[in-house]
C-alpha cells in the first residue's frame, strides 16, 4: 500500500499489474474483489487520505471473507481505521 497524506478526502485505487495476473479479465476480477473489500471496510478508514492496495499473486486464490480479512489487517498496520 501506498499512502499520501494531506488530502481534503479519501480515496483507495487498487492495482493489479500483469505479474499479478497475464490477461486483462484476471486482472480485473482481482480489482473488483479489492473494491468489494473497500466496500466492507471503508465506514471504519479514517478520513483524509489517498492509498493504492497493490495486488499480491495469493489474491487469486483466496476467498473474498478472506480478501477483507487481509484488508482491514493492512489498514490497521497503517493505522487509517477509526
């Protein structure tokens, strides 16, 4: 994850590069199943910030309750949930 300060809002992009996942339907299911996430988690991030949730290889597999799970842990590690 990366982090910009200063913000007047919140934002959270989510990336999914080709190492990730070659074709570009793959890709985006990952960053569907990143948005969904954010969906779950996002009343609880703190305001003002911007962040981009880099996709890891391991996303494919994984279930979505896990996906979450995974999420809220990176955010409490970057200290942004409330």
């Amino acid at each position: 994850m990366r982090l910009v300060s200063g913000s007047t809002d919140t934002r959270v992009a989510a990336v999914a590069p080709k190492k990730v996942a070659k074709t570009a339907v793959m890709r985006n299911k990952i960053r569907r199943k990143i948005y969904e996430a954010l969906k779950v988690i996002k009343p609880t991030l703190k305001p003002s910030f911007h962040a981009i949730v880099l996709a890891k290889p391991a996303m494919m597999q994984k279930k979505q309750i896990e996906i979450v799970a995974d999420m809220r842990e990176l955010f409490v590690k970057a200290n942004l949930l409330r």
